[in-house]
C-alpha cells in the first residue's frame, strides 16, 4: 500500500492566473530547496473552481532523473532552467 502524500492548499488575494503563476515560481526559488516539496506538480484553481487546476510547470522527465522547470505549454525542447 502506498502511504498517501498530503497537499497544501494556500488561498491568496490574487486575482489573476499569470498573477499567481508568478507567485508560485516565486515560492519554488525560494523554497525549492525543501525535499518535501514537490513543486512540478503544482497546480492553480480559482477559489470557488477548485475542481478546474491549472498545471504551472511541464515537468517531464529529462536525462539524469531530471525534469523541465518551464512553463506547462511552453514551446521548444524541455530544459531544467527557466522562469516562471
């Protein structure tokens, strides 16, 4: 059996989605370096449409176990560097 994993749901005053998105690039440069957090999975949802996420970040699976740090949707080859 597989031991679930948690997920934290942090509610901001953001009212726009380029507006969190650069919020949570933001928290993954700072934070990035906490093990515990997975920042590739993160995903964005309007308050009262939590049901509806929007992924940030592609984060496909690169050489070396890596995975792409560019936006989700991004055009061009994945890389391991980019903002936001």
């Amino acid at each position: 059996m597989t031991v679930p994993r948690w997920i934290i749901h942090l509610p901001t005053t953001l009212t726009g989605l380029d507006a969190a998105a650069e919020l949570a690039f933001a928290l993954r440069e700072s934070l990035g370096h906490i093990p515990a957090l997975d920042f590739g999975e993160t995903t964005l949802s309007e308050e009262d449409r939590q049901h509806l996420r929007h992924r940030v970040w592609c984060d496909a699976r690169l050489d070396g176990g890596r995975r792409c740090r560019l936006r989700d949707g991004h055009s061009g080859s994945c890389g391991t560097t980019g903002e936001g």
